[in-house]
C-alpha cells in the first residue's frame, strides 16, 4: 500500500507540475510578440526549454543517484515556482528567455521522477508504473493548454501566476507527503557517485537513441500536422487544436492501461518495437490519406504507437544497469528526448518546404531505425511473460 501510494503521489506531482507548465503556452506567442518578437525570438523561446532539458537532465539524474529522489524532486518544483513566478514579471524578450532557460533546466526533473518509481515500485509492476506516469504526463498537455486558454483573456501575467501557484501547492503538497522510496546504497560512502561500467553503454546509448529517433519523428508530426490539415482539408487552429488533443487522449488512454498487459506478455523490448512499427506506418499513411477523418484516425493510431514506445524504453532503461545509477540511465534518456524536440521540428519544417510528404516519409524512416535499435539492444529482462503484482 505504501508503494502504490508513493506511486500516486509522485505520478500527481508530475502531472501538478506539467499542468503549470503547459498552462502558459497558448498565451506565450501573443505575449512575446507584444514584446517585439521576430521568427528567430520565437523560436529561440521554444527551443530554449528543451536545450536546457537536454543539459539538465542527466546532471539532475546523477545528482538524485547521489543525494536522494525526494530532494531532487523538491528542488524541481521550487524551480518550478521561481522559473513561473519570474515568466510573470518579464517585460523583456531576454528576460522571458532566461525564464525558459531556467525552466527547462528544472523541467529534466521528469527523469528523477521516473527513477523514483523505479525504486517506489517493485520491478513486475515498472512498466506499467512508468505508462501510469506517462498518462499523467499527456493528459497534463490536454488539459492545461485548455486552461490556459479560458484564463488568456485575464492576461500572459495571470497565465504565468496560476502556473507558479500550482507549482507552489505542489511543493507543499510534496513535501508533506512524498517520503523518499527506498532504494539500493552504493557501497561505500554514500556520497561517492558510482562509476559507470563500460558495458553498459551500449544498451543505454542504444535505448537513447530509440527514444530520440521515435521523438524525432513524432514531433515531426505535431509540427507540419497544421500545414498539411489546413491545405488538404482546411482544418483552422481550432481543428489543429482538437486533432492534437484527441491524438493526446489516445495516448493517454494506451498508457493507462494497454501497455502494462503488453508488456507482461511480449516483454518491454517488444512493444516498444510494436509502437515504432505502428509509428512508422501512420507517418506513411497520414500524407496518404484521403479524407480528413483517414488523416486524424492517423495520427491518433500514430499517437498510441508513441504511447506504446515511450514507458518501456524507460522501463527498458531501468533495467540496463546496477539500481544505483538508475537516474543517471534515465536522465540521459530525457536529455535524448529533449534533443529530438530541438532536431525534429527544423527538420521537418525544412523538409516540408521541399514536399508534403517528405517529413512523413523521413518520419516512417527514422521510425524504423528506432525499432532495429531497439531489437538490437541486449536482453535486459527476463524471459517469458509478466506476472501482475
């Protein structure tokens, strides 16, 4: 009982933390253009959060292998609070970068979080405690952008402060409740960070590089879906909008339930090959479509085979080395992630202007480098179906 709820609280943490994240986004382009933004501010103001992610997060990662889950995960959220709390005082676009910048940095504590499930949960229970964590996480980016939006109206400062007090109930929240799990000590002084074996990184580098090539692709998608809707079907940012929300919902929904059942059958390398196969075949199939619902089906199919992919390569990063450098392996899967979130949308902005369909072919392609790297990785779990906690 004590895990499941360590569980619960920390997958509320996150979800708590990313709804306040996410709630500031629908305003942010207006708000940085009434600031005097041109094409090139803007897209220094977003990839500026995922550059700091991807530097951040295997440094928060190791440094939670050291000192512990709970602190790590407390200072994210105190982050949280003084990165939101400053976005809302901005009047300048350097000022709103450096908000980014500190914000991401904070936000690479989604992998300490994961580590700490890894230690929360016992390991017959992991995959489906990381798809739990990952339903949170995509349902936070349905539904805080839609807060976001009815609070836009008030203001981008409104938007900035309602995130930064939900990060301040959260920190409460936290640290009332969130004890820190147990978790394997190094030998030794508990303060000496563990030295990596070499044999290891060949399967840590070849799960991060699954979860940047599915990335990649996927938010290749997410960045042309509305130039490809608006020309074939004439969908506005509203039916973008709607289109995204139900793709997220689909994940979502596979996450909460589908993979952990998959998962204790195939095993965690085999459905993460499943979901980068299904990925590889919707991105063919979305500029092949025909008719507007074909192309939503698509990408909602395509956003269950992300949905897939994601909880067992973290699941699968657990597994790839010794208990006490379980947040150094998955920070370095987020920083991989992160990667893919600044590579992915130039590429598929740039290969877009050349043809429709090139992104989604080029999408497919990387899709399918993602499962022979994924397939190529060294057995990690044990033979043989799952058993249910």
């Amino acid at each position: 009982m004590m895990r499941r709820s360590a569980q619960a609280i920390i997958s509320a943490t996150v979800f708590v933390d990313l709804l306040g994240f996410t709630l500031i986004l629908p305003a942010l382009p207006f708000y940085a253009a009434d600031l005097g933004a041109t094409g090139v501010w803007f897209g220094a103001l977003m990839s500026a959060y995922s550059v700091a992610q991807l530097i951040a997060a295997p440094v928060l990662g190791r440094l939670s292998d050291r000192y512990g889950r709970r602190p790590l995960v407390l200072l994210a959220l105190a982050g949280s609070v003084l990165s939101m709390a400053l976005t809302g005082l901005a009047t300048s676009l350097a000022w709103l970068l450096a908000c980014r910048v500190l914000a991401g940095a904070f936000g690479g504590s989604i992998s300490v979080a994961q580590a700490y499930l890894a230690d929360a949960v016992p390991e017959e229970r992991r995959t489906r405690a990381m798809a739990q964590m990952g339903a949170a996480i995509g349902m936070a980016f349905v539904i805080g952008p839609a807060l976001g939006g009815a609070l836009a109206p008030l203001g981008f400062a409104a938007c900035a402060y309602a995130a930064a007090g939900l990060a301040a109930v959260n920190l409460g929240a936290a640290l009332a409740w969130l004890p820190e799990p147990r978790r394997p000590r190094t030998a030794g002084d508990r303060r000496q960070t563990p030295t990596p074996d070499r044999r290891l990184r060949r399967p840590v580098a070849l799960l991060a590089g699954t979860g940047f090539l599915a990335m990649a692709a996927f938010v290749g998608m997410e960045t042309t879906l509305a130039f490809l809707g608006h020309d074939r079907y004439g969908w506005d940012a509203t039916s973008i909008g709607l289109a995204l929300a139900t793709a997220g919902l689909a994940m979502a929904a596979v996450q909460a339930g589908l993979v952990s059942r998959l998962a204790r059958r195939w095993g965690d390398a085999r459905v993460a090959a499943i979901g980068a196969v299904t990925m590889a075949v919707c991105m063919v199939a979305i500029p092949a479509a025909t008719t507007w619902w074909q192309c939503l089906a698509a990408v909602c199919v395509l956003a269950a085979g992300h949905g897939l992919l994601t909880p067992t390569v973290s699941s699968l990063l657990v597994a790839a080395g010794p208990p006490e450098q379980r947040g150094a392996r998955l920070g370095t899967g987020q920083s991989a992630g992160a990667a893919a979130r600044i590579v992915g949308p130039a590429a598929a902005g740039l290969l877009f202007d050349l043809g429709t369909a090139l992104p989604y072919l080029a999408g497919a392609a990387t899709a399918a480098l993602a499962v022979a790297a994924v397939l190529a990785v060294p057995a990690l779990e044990p033979a043989g179906p799952k058993e249910e906690a």
